[in-house]
C-alpha cells in the first residue's frame, strides 16, 4: 500500500499498479472500513479499480498526519467478499439497438447467438463508478468476445445501451458520447437522483444480464 498526495486537501491509496479480482476485493474491503468510521473529516472517498481517493477536513489533517492515520487504520485488512443482493438487469440484444453486435460476433469468429449467450452467463463485480453518475464498470468479459473500443467514437450513444470494452462491460446511464461496442439495450435506471448515491449500483453490487425479447423489452418502456 502507498499513499501518495492528490491535491491540497486529498491522497490517493494505491493497492497495486494491477487490475484484478484480488486487487478488485482489497479496495472495497479498505473503502468498507473507511466508511465505516463515519469520520466526519473525511469529505469524501471515492474508490477506483485499484486505489482510493481521500478528500480530507485540511483543519484536522495535514498531509503527514493523514497518512499516519490512513496507514494504521489499513495496516491490517480482512480481505473478503461481502455478500450483496445481485442486480437483475433485463437486457434486449437485437442489432436494431446491439449496433456493434454483429462486429462483436464477427471480430470473435462466432454466431450473434453464441456472443449474446456468453455476455449474459456470467455474473460482473463493479471495479468502478465513474465517467457518468450510474456509469459502472463491470468486469470481466469472457475472453473469447473481448474487443477493443471502437476507433471512431460515436457522438451519441443512447441511454440504457449496454456495451463491451476489452474486458469490460457496463450501461450508459444517460445519452452520451462514447466508443464501446454496444451489444444491446436495458430500460434499467441505473441513474436515481433520489439516492444518495445518486445510482442503485454500488461498488459491492454484482451485476447479471438477462436477455429478453424485443416485445418484452417494448412492453417495459423500451425504445428502439
């Protein structure tokens, strides 16, 4: 673990200079025990693929001193899985909202079936929350359809659209530029300005596709 300073009033915690599942576990199993002090000098602590950000009261801590404190907290973490009620998210793949399901199945030398079959089977850890509120970042992509980012990104890309990104998937919570391969289409609000996470989906959220039909998919609001 190294902490390192971020800006005046923030450190950043790194856990490693890897992306993994073990990585993935000690940076929710720190964050849990860092909110879990319910310190109100800290303003905030967002955490990301394999460091936290802490944004810290400069009146109580200076840089030496949240260090000193930040260290002796996480010197000895109880690395574990928490369990967490898994997000059931109905996804629609047909290719008139999939735009990118027929390269993904081609680039994979595989039937849009096959890669339809193969992004719904497994069950995604969130690494991160960022870029967007509600924008998480799913992992890991079975290897057999992990394709890189488009090379053009596209201006527009339609809110609830679910897409892939080498080993990465995730849903845009709203209409925004970006250059994933987009594989399908939710009607799932992952954006809530209700909550104050302003997202349903946490770090500790596990994430499963379901696919339905294109009627389903209309009946519940579903725009092509």
């Amino acid at each position: 673990m190294t902490i390192k300073i971020a800006s005046v009033d923030s450190v950043i915690i790194y856990f490693s200079n890897t992306i993994s599942k073990d990585i993935s576990l000690k940076v929710k199993s720190a964050y849990r025990i860092l909110k879990e002090l319910d310190n109100s000098y800290f303003i905030e602590i967002i955490p990301s693929y394999s460091s936290i950000l802490v944004t810290y009261d400069i009146f109580k801590f200076d840089y030496k001193n949240i260090c000193n404190y930040l260290e002796n907290i996480l010197k000895d973490i109880e690395i574990k899985e928490y369990s967490k009620e898994i997000l059931n998210i109905d996804v629609y793949y047909g290719l008139e909202v999939g735009l990118d399901l027929q390269r993904v199945a081609s680039l994979s030398n595989m039937s849009v079936e096959e890669v339809i079959k193969i992004h719904s089977s497994k069950l995604y850890d969130v690494y991160a929350i960022g870029f967007l509120p509600g924008f998480a970042y799913l992992a890991s992509v079975d290897e057999k359809i992990s394709v890189s980012r488009l090379e053009t990104p596209r201006k527009k890309i339609p809110k609830g659209s679910v897409a892939i990104a080498n080993n990465q998937t995730a849903v845009y919570p709203q209409n925004s530029p970006g250059g994933w391969n987009i594989l399908g289409k939710t009607t799932f609000e992952l954006f809530d300005k209700n909550l104050k996470s302003l997202s349903p989906i946490t770090i500790e959220s596990k994430i499963k596709f379901n696919p339905i039909s294109r009627d389903t998919f209309l009946e519940q609001g579903g725009i092509l």
